[in-house]
C-alpha cells in the first residue's frame, strides 16, 4: 500500500516543479528578428579592425594575474573566455567589453555538464531513465544556477554516440543509440535555454568512435553511418536552437576535425544549414601541429579558420597569427569576416547587446535549492537499472529479515562533478548508509560494515568484519563503485571489471552463501559476467549525484520501483567491444557452429541488451496491431500494442518500438529504435500505447551520405528491450 501511493507521487513529482519554471529567457527568433541581426552585424563587421576582428575570434581561459586579459578585452583583443566561475570575475571582464571601442559583450562559457552546485546524475544515467522531459529539468535547473555568475554558455550537451564503453565519455552522452540520444539532445538544449544559457552541442563529429577506445584517438566512420549513427543527435541540437557547435578533437578518416573543410563547412554549415559558431575544442587549433598537418601555429590557424572553425578555443592561433595571415595573402579577409559574423549573429541572438532585435538576454531567477533538489532527486529514482532481480532479492521489506550493508560507498558522498566551477561550497549529501537507516523497517536490524579502506574499493579495510557482518544477516546489500576518477575525459579503460578489491571482496562474501544484491555506481557499462553470476540481484546506480543515495534507499526499500533501461549495451567481456544492438546481419548468422559469426570463447550475445531493466513487477505485451498491411512513402503507419502489468506492484515499463528493413540495396540493422514511451501501470492495470511510425523516419544513407527511402517489407519489434519478441509487419509501396 505503502509502495502504491509513493508509486502514484512519483508519476505527477513534476507538477508542482512547473511553479518554478519561468518563460524562455531567450528572445524567440522571427524572420524580421533576423533580419534585424544581420543588418546590425553587417554595421558593426563594417566598423572593426582586422585586430578587432581577430579579437572576435580569440576565447581564451580565464588566467591569472588576470591584468593583461582585462587590458586585451579593452583593446578588443579577446571576445570570449572561459572557465570565469566566480560573478565578481565576470563582471570585470563585462566591464572590460563595455570599455572597448565597439563594445562588443562577451561570451562566458563553463563546462555546466551534470551539476553547478547540486550535482544531478550523470547524462548516461539521464539517458536511462527514458524520459528526455527530465533531462530537460534537470538542464533547466543546472543552467539557472549557473547563470546566476554570469556566465552565459555551457560547453554542453555532449551529444558523441558511442558503442566503446572503453571511452570514459561515455559518461556525458546519451548512448549508443541515435534515436534515444536525439531526443536528449534536443531536450537538454530546451532546458539549457530555459535555465538562461546557451550551448555547445559537442563534439562535432565522431568523437565517441575512437579506434581501441582510446581518447583522443582517430575514428573510421564512412558516409553511410556518419550521416545514420553520429550526425542525427546533432542535427536535433541544431533543430532545437543550439547557438554553438565545438568540434572533435580526433580526426575521422585521417584528417582531424579542427582542419577538416568537408565535416565543418561542407556537412555542419552547408547541409545541416547551421548557421550559429562554431568553436574548436581546448587547445585543438594548436593541436594541428601534433596531429601533423600544420607546420606551425601559423599553419594550424589558417587551416582551423579554412574548415570553418571560428573561435580558437584557448589555442592562441587564432590572436597570434591570423592577421599577419590575413596581410600576406595566406587566409583570406573573406573567411574572417565569415567566422566574425556568426560570432556577433550568436551574441546578438543570446541578447547579450544592448539593442539586440528581439530583446536583451534575461536571466530566469535561481531555483530554490529545494526545488533543485527535487529534481534531481526524482531523476535519480528513474535512472537506476535494475539487470537481474532472482528471487525478488529486491525490494528489501521487513520479510528480508537482517539487512546486511557493505562496502565504504555505502558512507559516500561524492557526486562525481567531474565539471564544474571549482570552490564553491559542497551541498549537504546524505549518505546511503544514512538514507537506508532512515527506510528500513522499524524492526528491522541494518548492520553495516564498511570492508574497503576507501569508497572505490582500492584497498581492503576491514574485510574480516565485512565477512561476520554478511554471516550475521539474512541478505547482503554490497554497495561497489567503478574507481571515481575511472570516468570522463582523458581516462579510457582496457578493462572493464570492478576495479581494486572488490572483485575479491565480492568472491569472498559470495562463499558466505547469503543472497547479495549489489548496488553498483558506475559511469559506464562494465563487463559483468563473473560478477553477475554471483549475485542474486544487480543494481546499476550510474554516479547517482547529490540527492541520489537517498533515491538508491528508496528504490531499494521499494518506495519506488527502479524504472531505467539501458541506454548503452553491456557486454560480456571487453573483447565484444564495439558492441550495440543495432547490428548489421552478417553472411552466416549466429547458430554456435563454427563457421557463422561469434567468437569461439564467448557467447556473440551481449550480457545484457540495449533497452533492458526490470522493475519489481512485471509487464506483459499483447494485442499488436498495425494500421495497414501496405504505407505509401509518403505515409505513416500506425502501431498500437497492449501493456498490462501482471505483477502484484505498481512499476514503470518503457515500451520500446524497433523496425527492420529487410530487403534493401544495403544491409540495414537488424533492430533500429523507432519510438519508446514510458508510461506507469498499477497492479493489473492495461494500458494501450500508440506509436506512429513515417516512411520518411525509415530514410538511410548511402555511401555518398543521400538519404535513401526504399521501398519494402519492414518487421516490427514490440517490447521492454532490444530483443523484444512481439512482432508483426508493413510494407512501404513503391509509390
Ligand atoms: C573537452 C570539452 C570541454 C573543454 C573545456 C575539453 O578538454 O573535450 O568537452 O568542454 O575541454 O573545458
């Protein structure tokens, strides 16, 4: 009873946030609006120096002493800057722009990923909860808080599909999939712009495709998935309004992004028609020296501002060649002018002049923290993914007798901010040891033992007690966190096991022979297969944030149901990576003999599939209906299929729609998600949910990159998870 009417709070928990929500503080742009702009950018371009010009293009990090810097936004000399994190510093610097000659306001930009002060989960645990709408709270409050300091642009949302959980930035996307990530990246640029920033959608393109997993290395990706797999999330960026795009650091095909004409000019500018900046990752422009295209700073410039990158993002080319390049004939006034227009077009857009057409940028007020907190807290709840449940080991009632918690993460308080301004004061965070104690039932008895000397499970504490402690109870919760600096930039793994100890700890505790439910916080998918089997229940808590281990409590305690799915696939062992759902079929499809697809040491199948997650209850799937046998291409089909929850409590199931193409000139995927809807059922209850499928959202690329409708027979796949088995049929007719 308990459960059903916290199950019935979590499903309207947004309502009252709405209070909190302010109109868009954006001018909504109108082709008079523009107009307007481009008139007022043509003005000023006429007016300004090549310096001045140049200076337009400069965005350097705040430094210290900082003298010189506010002498070279005075000159005109620097239009943006980053990492500015504290309001008095911003204002020098505004006061700075307003005391140069044109007076041209400044972008202040910060890598306001998952927190500013109150640390929401990770974007791959955004992704999991299926709920772009809470991406879009969440980026809503994130960015209020971080415009209160002035900063107006966040080096977000990182919308990088990847298949290489090896990559530690799997952390910051949405996931493998494009459909899914598509629409968190369009919502996370909503509530940016709600929250009063603009954003970078990043990093353009193929940066999450790394050969070997390893950052900052190259990517083969032809044309055909370039434009079906990586381009999709950014053009729902571009779709959404993003101001900005950052470009890759890596190259795709052998040459690097920062000097790559046909992705940023030819595909970003010309045919996804963005028309806002563009900027090169930190340091990238220089960077051309190492990639070993550019002789020199001089070069590497040239080249940057040629591909069409226009804001050097702390590579000092930009500031200290491109005039020289421009008086000796090397860089053409043309392409300064060019990258100089969408840099004012963008400030003017963001409202951040005076006179900007459309009205001056407004700063929605700050969130109360509680309201802050709410949000991340109900974020939190829906993220977390439930892998395997045996037993009902989960929830924890009072019928689970003797709870026994392990594991130093248990007393954590690290919200993994990896991001962010530094020094400002850490929030109150409530432990899970503190957030179970408080739920657990009253007479129930919560023993604890801490067994690591820290929360990553680098070195062993006390595991004698750890072991007496699980003897002494009738179940174990193990709490076991990938190593904390294990995910983000720079920190690509070979392995993808439980880091330090724990691996041990958890062989010792299994001997014990006490059902242990392992709770793991983790920035991506890990290769769990000896761990799994160990276990009776295995819970990924993702790097949960602020509010997120009192969400984990409650979860656990079965207040609320666990409601994520997996955004990103998690795979047996690290030799199947690359790996995702959305496979091509192969010439000899896997049956386990020798001579067809797989590897003669592990299964071709992944440990848990794309989409998975169980909830405490389970749902069944029937009654699929299709709207007609045969769509035009200029049709749409209409897809319906009944969901009753067959369980005795009230859950959350995300029905999850794959097509399959299943003749055309290329080999198609063989599962491709075409739409999900989260929706809440109580015990018994049936609901029917619709999904409309266009003949048009069935386009594929060629490898020239056209789009490709063709005609044919498309099976339909209906379920909770990529390998979903209700299914029917369509065919698209030729005319
Ligand atoms: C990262 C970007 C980030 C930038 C500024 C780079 O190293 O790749 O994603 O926005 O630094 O901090």
């Amino acid at each position: 009873m308990r459960f059903g009417l916290l199950f019935l709070a979590a499903l309207t928990v947004f309502a009252p946030l709405a209070a909190h929500s302010t109109p868009s503080p954006r001018p909504t742009p109108t082709h008079a609006i523009e107009a307007e702009i481009e008139a007022k950018v043509s003005a000023l371009l006429a007016q300004m120096t090549l310096e001045e010009k140049v200076g337009q293009l400069n965005f350097p990090s705040y430094a210290f002493p900082r003298e010189p810097q506010i002498e070279a936004v005075k000159q005109g000399r620097i239009g943006a800057m980053l990492n500015v994190a504290h309001p008095d510093h911003v204002q020098v610097f505004e006061e700075a722009a307003r005391a140069s000659r044109l007076k041209i306001p400044m972008l202040f930009a910060i890598d306001s990923i998952h927190s500013f002060h109150i640390a929401f989960p990770t974007p791959i645990a955004w992704a999991a909860t299926w709920r772009p709408e809470l991406a879009e709270r969440a980026t809503e409050a994130i960015g209020r808080e971080t415009a209160q300091i002035g900063v107006n642009l966040t080096f977000a949302p990182m919308v990088d599909i990847s298949r290489d959980p090896r990559w530690g930035r799997v952390i910051e996307g949405a996931g493998e999939d494009p459909y899914l990530a598509s629409a968190f990246s369009a919502a996370r640029v909503r509530g940016y712009h709600k929250g009063g920033l603009a954003t970078a959608a990043k990093h353009f393109v193929g940066y999450g495709a790394p050969e070997g997993g390893r950052d900052y290395n190259g990517a083969q990706i032809s044309n055909a998935e370039l434009f079906d797999r990586y381009i999709p999330p950014f053009k729902a960026a571009i779709d959404a309004g993003t101001e900005t795009v950052m470009a890759s650091f890596n190259t795709v095909n052998g040459v690097p992004v920062t000097a790559n004409h046909r992705l940023l000019t030819g595909v970003l500018k010309e045919r996804l028609g963005f028309d806002g900046l563009v900027m090169s990752d930190f340091a990238a422009v220089k960077e051309l020296v190492n990639h070993g295209v550019a002789a020199d700073l001089s070069e590497a410039a040239q080249k940057a501002i040629h591909a069409g990158i226009d804001l050097d993002m702390e590579g000092k080319a930009f500031t200290n060649h491109l005039a020289d390049n421009v008086r000796a004939g090397r860089v053409p006034m043309s392409e300064i002018d060019a990258a100089v227009r969408r840099v004012l077009r963008v400030k003017y857009r963001m409202g951040l002049f005076p006179d900007s057409p459309g009205g001056v940028r407004k700063v929605p007020p700050a969130m109360p923290e509680a309201a802050v907190r709410k949000t991340a807290r109900a974020v939190a709840r829906e993220s977390f993914v439930l892998l395997k449940n045996n037993g009902a080991t989960l929830p924890i009632t009072p019928q689970s007798g003797t709870v026994a918690l392990i594991g130093a993460a248990a007393l954590s308080t690290n919200d993994h901010s990896w991001y962010g301004p530094a020094g400002l004061e850490k929030p109150v965070t409530e432990t899970l040891r503190d957030a179970l104690g408080g739920r657990i039932g009253k007479d129930q008895k919560l023993l604890f033992a801490e067994g690591f000397a820290d929360g990553c499970g680098q070195a062993f504490g006390d595991k004698e007690k750890a072991l007496e402690t699980a003897r002494a109870a009738d179940v174990v919760v193990l709490v076991l966190a990938e190593d904390c600096a294990a995910s983000g930039e720079g920190v690509s793994r070979t392995h993808l096991g439980l880091t330090g100890v724990q691996g041990e700890m958890l062989d010792a505790l299994a001997k014990v022979g006490k059902p242990i439910a392992l709770v793991l916080e983790t920035g991506r998918p890990l290769a769990l297969t000896d761990v799994s089997e160990k276990v009776a229940s295995l819970l990924i808590a993702w790097h949960p944030g602020t509010e997120g281990r009192t969400a984990l409590a409650e979860v656990l305690v079965g207040e609320f149901a666990p409601s994520g799915k997996l955004p990103m696939t998690f795979p047996r062992s690290v030799g199947q990576v690359p790996i995702s759902y959305d496979d091509l079929p192969t010439s000899r499809p896997s049956t386990g003999d020798r001579f067809t697809t797989g590897y003669v040491d592990e299964k071709p199948t992944p440990l848990y599939p794309f989409g998975h997650g169980l909830s405490y209850t389970t749902f069944r799937y029937s009654g699929l209906k299709i709207s007609a046998p045969e769509v035009s291409r200029a049709g749409t089909v209409d897809i319906q299929v009944d969901i009753q929850n067959t369980g005795s409590r009230g859950g959350q199931e995300v029905v999850q729609l794959y097509t399959r193409q299943l003749v055309a000139s290329r080999s198609r995927p063989m599962r491709e998600l075409k739409g999900f809807k989260k929706i809440g059922l109580a015990p018994g209850e049936k609901e029917t949910v619709r999904f409309s499928v266009k003949a048009s959202d069935l386009v594929f690329h060629d490898d020239d990159g056209k789009p490709v409708m063709e005609p044919g027979k498309f099976s339909v796949f209906v379920g909770g998870s990529s390998v979903a088995d209700l299914e029917g049929a369509f065919t698209i007719r030729r005319d």
